[in-house]
C-alpha cells in the first residue's frame, strides 16, 4: 500500500498534465455557479417573472414559484455534480435540454459589473458606475447607469 499512494499520485498528476486545464478549469467554474443558485434564486425570479408574462390570468405567481423553486434546485444538483466530477473527463455541460449551462436572470434585470475600486475608472472622485449590491436578490441599484 505504501508503494501504491506514490504510483497513484504520479497517475492523477499525469493525468491533469495529459488534458490541460481548459476544459476542468470551465467545468469547476460552470459548477461553482451553478451550485450556489440556491443563493442567487436567479432560475426562481425568472420563472415566476416567465409565468406572469405568458399566463396573465392564471396562478403565475404559485406557478413560477414552484417551477423556480425546481429548476433552482437541479441547477444547484447540476453544480455539486460538476464540482465534484471537473478532474474527470466529459468537460461538456450536462443537462442542457432542461436548463442552460449558464445562470439565469431574469429578463428585466442583466446584471453588469460591480462597483468596486478595483473595477472603477476614478477612484479619486467617485464618478464611476456598476451594480451596487449585485448580492442582493432584487437589487437593481446602479451607480450612474450608461
């Protein structure tokens, strides 16, 4: 056993060298968003914002709510799955005929870069823009809107 863990540990390093990381490096980051859509409720803020523009008349909001709540919770599935599997390959997303391999928001809102010091163009004076608390869910307050 004690000649194995070497040998295998040689094996995973050949084999992470073998395939770049392109491919594993996309899958972790599709799978670390992905995984904290229970955090962002974006698929649930589109789907009852969906519901409500296709069904006027009927339950919207209990219907998006459910649906959202669905999608929300294979999406953050999704992400564990993929965060846990990215070393391996089939770095293609999964899933794709149920829900897109990116997050969602809903159609009203596309979020635009945060107002950081690290992102503004004058930091001396303050004139600059982005989303203000993009970890708010709802939060549409920007810093001069372009």
């Amino acid at each position: 056993m004690r000649h194995a863990i070497p040998f295998l540990a040689v094996i995973a390093l050949a084999a992470a060298l073998g395939t770049g990381c392109a491919g594993p490096e996309q899958k972790l980051g599709r799978g670390l968003s992905n995984t904290f859509e229970i955090v962002r409720l974006g698929e649930m803020r589109r789907s009852i914002e969906q519901a409500e523009i296709f069904d006027p008349s009927g339950p919207s909001f209990t219907t998006g709510l459910v649906t959202g709540f669905d999608r929300s919770i294979a999406r953050t599935g999704i992400g564990l799955y993929e965060v846990v599997t990215f070393p391996i390959p089939s770095y293609d997303p999964v899933c794709t005929d149920y829900l897109s391999p990116n997050a969602v928001f809903p159609a009203s809102y596309t979020p635009g870069r945060m107002s950081d010091p690290m992102f503004d163009t004058d930091t001396y004076t303050g004139f600059s823009g982005g989303d203000v608390a993009p970890f708010i869910p709802g939060s549409r307050f920007h810093v001069f809107d372009n």
